[in-house]
C-alpha cells in the first residue's frame, strides 16, 4: 500500500454500508439481467457488454438530464462525468435535450 493511500484511508470517512434502495435496485437488476443474458445466449448473441451499456446508458442519461431540467453541467455532476463527455454522449446517443422554462 503507498503512504498516499495510507493518508488518504485515515482521513476516509467509513464505508457505508448498502442501504436498502441499493439492494432493490441490485436485486431487480440482477433478476432482469439473468432473463437478458439467457436471451442472449440461447440467441447466440454476442457483444452482450457494450449491448447493455448502450441500452442502460441512453435512459439514464435521458432520465437525468430531464430531472436536472437540461442542465448538462447539473446532469454531468450528478452522473460523475465531465461535460464534455456527457456532452459528446448526448450527441453519439442521438438525445434530444429539452429545458423546461417553468417548473
């Protein structure tokens, strides 16, 4: 372990642990993608991780951006990304952005 780590892990607030909406959303996802994946398999699919990156990627993005009014610096913070990329993931993903001028 590198004294920076050190530092940084004693300074660290501890890990909390997994609330329930965590586990929920886990639990659903997990059931959801277990149905996914034995489609994809018997199908003889393949690419099944950029195939369900892309269909999780363009409504959680769509869903933010809607929640933070179309604010893409708002959206990017909230997701963990810089705004140019968001930015760039909004156009690849052909996402109308809309900004709602009463809330």
């Amino acid at each position: 372990m590198s004294v920076s780590s050190v530092v940084a892990s004693s300074h660290a607030k501890p890990a909390p642990q997994k609330r329930t909406m965590d586990l929920a959303l886990e639990e659903f996802m997990e059931h959801r993608l277990k149905d996914f994946v034995k489609q994809m398999k018997i199908s003889g699919g393949r690419n099944l991780y950029s195939i369900l990156l892309r269909e999780i990627e363009r409504p959680l993005i769509t869903i933010t951006l809607k929640e933070t009014n179309g604010n893409q610096i708002q959206a990017a913070h909230l997701l963990g990304m810089n705004r140019n990329t968001l930015r760039k993931k909004i156009k690849a993903l052909k996402i109308r952005v809309h900004k709602n001028s009463a809330e």
